[in-house]
C-alpha cells in the first residue's frame, strides 16, 4: 500500500500490517521487493489508489483537504 501510495513505508510489522497503515485504517498490502501480480495492471493500481485517497479525504487525514464537504455560499 506504501508503494502505490507512494509514500515511505516505516516497515515496522504489527501482525500483518505496517505501522503506517495501521495509523491511516487502510488495508496493508504487505511489504518486500516483489510486486504482487495484479499490481502490472495500471487500471486497477489507479483504481485501487482511488479508493484509498477517497476513503482519507473523507477521514479528513488528508492535508489541504477540508474534513467535512464546505457549503456554498448564500451571500447574494
């Protein structure tokens, strides 16, 4: 999950998750050199990146974000 996020993995286990993960309450993909087999498909490694960006917007740990949807406006 840390490599298709892009993001430094602290490769510190906790059963079968990495500590980074467990702080952000997504799924742990697992760690190593090797790549898991779906990950050669770009479509669902977007996909699959899509839904964790969304599920962290929406948990509001996302900086720059605002962690609730904003209301338009009523001034006139």
């Amino acid at each position: 999950t840390c490599r298709i996020r892009r993001k430094k993995c602290d490769e510190q286990r906790v059963g079968d998750s990495c500590q980074t993960c467990i702080r952000l309450r997504i799924e742990c993909l697992g760690w190593g050199p090797k790549r898991p087999q779906w990950m050669r498909d770009k479509q669902a490694v977007e996909q699959y990146k899509a839904g964790i960006k969304e599920k962290l917007i929406k948990a509001g740990m996302v900086r720059g974000q605002p962690r609730t949807p904003v209301a338009p406006s009523t001034a006139s």
